[in-house]
C-alpha cells in the first residue's frame, strides 16, 4: 500500500493499526505550501445562510458565550479571542470536497466533514474532547494546541460550551499551514491561535448504539407483520380488575417475540441510516434538464459525476444513495460499485449500463444528485 505524505510517510494500514484510535500523530508538512481553499469574506457568507450550520464563539474578561448561525454579523477582526466555526464547507466548494476525499482510507460511511475554524489572536474553544476521530490541519497563521490523554472528563458547569474543569495538558505543539494533527476519540485538547489564525478540521462519523437502536426500531416499524388481533376466548371473571392478566401478558410476550431480523435486515438500515443526508442538505433540481438521449450523448462523452452533496454506499446486492436503497444483479453492482468508490463514471463504462441503470442515472441528474463531468 502506498505511503502518503499527508500521514507523514507511513501507509494507510499503519496508520490505522498504530495510531486510529490510540494515540495522537503530529505531521509537519502534511500538506506542503498549504493556502487556504476559502477567503475569509466566503467563510463570512457562509455562516450568513440558514442552510449551514455556523457558530461564533467569543471570551471576554473570562466569560464564555457561544451564538449558533445564520451569523449576520461577527465582532471586527481587529478584536481578541474570537472564533467562527463553519460546518460542512466540502459541501459548499469542489476543492474542500476533495480535501475530505484524501482521507478515503477511511471508509465513507465513517467520513463526515470538512468544518473551517476561523480565529483571531488568542482565540479557541476552550479546552475539550469530541467523541470522534479529528485530523487538525492548519490552513492560515498559527495555533498553540496542547492535549493530554486525561481520564477525567468533567465538564465546568453552567457554560454554553463544552469546557473540560481540570484539564492537564502532556505535550504541546504549534501548528503552520500544511501541519497537521491527528487526535483520537475523547482526547483532551485546547487550540488558541497565535495571530490570525485558520484551521480545518476533518471529523469522523461515531453515532451512538442508543441513537441506531432508536432509528432501526422506526425502520422495522415498516417491515414487520403481525396479523390477527389479541383475543381472551377462555377469559376468566377478574377477581381485582385493576390488574393486567398474566395470560394476557404471556399471550402478548409470545406475539412480539416473533418479531426477528437478520443481517440483511441491519444491512439495508445501516445503508439508507448512514447515506441519508443530514437535515440541513438540500439538493437542487436542474432547471433545464436535458432529453434522456441529450443526457446520455453528453454522459458519454464528458462521462458522470456525484454532487459533493451525495452520499453512496454498498453492500452485496443493495445500494444505498441519499437514504433510498435497492438491489441490483451482478452487472449492474458492478458498474454502481465503481461510481459509488470513484464517485464518477467514465463514458466509456457506461456501454456496460443496463435500461434500468440508465433510467436512475438520468433521474439522479434531474435531481442533482450527479453532475456531467
């Protein structure tokens, strides 16, 4: 496998068994003469629009305050200690969407986003942990990180922010455009810039069991079937009429214990629960859409590719895009199977592409789910 700068020289495979989710790995230079894909006025305008989540975080004379977006207005950049936190860039510009898509050894179902940090001289969130994975890339100007593998997570109570009370920093570490930071789940950490500062953060997906365990029980709502109505023919008179009958509990209990599911049932979940897009994702369908055989000239041609938007995923037979799921034969899996990992088709490929694949290509285009490359 092959060696990647971004990991500091090591492969995808000893990076995963050496350092996700153990230990931290500071590269320098993981991105050589790294800029910043986005301007400070984008950022600004970003945070301004409903559809993206964005936070402000500002300390002043000790105090913490945290205001969710549309933010209309930030503090003047000429003043301290101040943060703005963008959600989601990738969705919003082609080069971010590449960024995240460097860190592809990591399955897509575990890639969750880009987020932009922007912060003037002293700014940072506090002292915390997340509860996932997080690459720390530093775009623009300097950031102080200090982080320690502390046990004690107690949180400072009554801030609108997650603040660890006795944080204990055990190494320190200033970051330049093109260093990079990788943390593990819930290790302590706390950047403050040093100046101006811009920082990109590349978070992992880590839902938790109670969370899945909800939603899967919502989805086999739709899947189970229990005919027939509960019945007493052999009812007794009730000696206290309060009480719910122990035949009627054992009647019930055996009713229920026929609902089962098995691995293609959690299949077909895990797809539609981890492609379905997250509520403030909206897709736009194309104005003018070309005729079916305008579309397919030009698909093959110019060939196809997925919005940033889009989430695909597979497994076995079933494929998953944007929270829908359905099975496909062998040739078909196939050609999906490579849009899905390379997240384009060549025009060539889809010679291969049967009617029915061809038919939700062109109603993936129409709803912007793909693009022309």
């Amino acid at each position: 496998m092959k060696k990647l700068q971004l990991l500091g020289n090591i492969t995808p495979a000893q990076f995963l068994r050496d350092y996700w989710h153990k230990k931290p790995l500071l590269i320098r230079q993981a991105i050589p003469d790294f800029k910043p894909l986005l301007k400070f006025d984008k950022l600004a305008e970003l945070a301004r629009l409903n559809h993206v989540e964005s936070r402000l975080v500002t300390l002043a004379d000790g105090h913490w305050d945290m205001q969710h977006g549309p933010l209309q207005e930030l503090p003047p950049r000429s003043q301290r200690e101040w943060t703005m936190l963008v959600q989601g860039i990738n969705l919003h510009d082609t080069r971010a969407d590449e960024l995240l898509r460097e860190f592809r050894f990591v399955p897509d179902a575990r890639l969750d986003d880009l987020m932009v940090s922007f912060a003037t001289d002293g700014g940072g969130v506090g002292p915390h942990f997340d509860s996932y994975d997080v690459f720390l890339l530093q775009a623009q100007g300097r950031r102080r990180w200090r982080i320690g593998a502390q046990q004690d997570l107690s949180l400072v109570e009554g801030l609108p922010l997650k603040i660890l009370a006795n944080f204990e920093p055990e190494q320190e570490f200033v970051l330049e455009p093109g260093d990079m930071l990788y943390l593990p789940p819930h290790y302590a950490h706390d950047g403050v810039a040093e100046g101006e500062c811009m920082t990109y953060s590349i978070g992992f997906r880590s839902p938790s069991f109670q969370e899945m365990g909800e939603a899967f029980l919502q989805f086999m709502a739709d899947a189970i079937d229990l005919p027939g109505r509960y019945a007493d023919p052999d009812l007794q008179p009730a000696k206290n009429p309060a009480e719910i009958p122990k035949e009627m509990l054992s009647s019930i209990t055996e009713e229920l214990n026929k609902v089962r599911w098995d691995e293609e049932d959690v299949t077909i979940f895990m797809g539609e629960y981890l492609s379905e897009p997250k509520h403030n994702v909206f897709f736009t369908p194309v104005a003018k859409p070309l005729t079916v055989g305008r579309f397919m000239e030009q698909a093959a041609r110019r060939g196809l590719k997925l919005s940033p938007k889009t989430l695909m995923l597979y497994r076995g037979k079933h494929v998953f895009i944007n929270g829908e799921s359905f099975a496909v034969g062998r040739a078909d899996k196939t050609l999906l199977d490579v849009l899905a990992n390379q997240r384009g088709l060549g025009g060539a490929m889809l010679e291969q592409a049967s009617s029915d694949v061809l038919e939700a290509l062109y109603t993936w285009y129409s709803d912007g789910w793909l693009e022309l490359g």
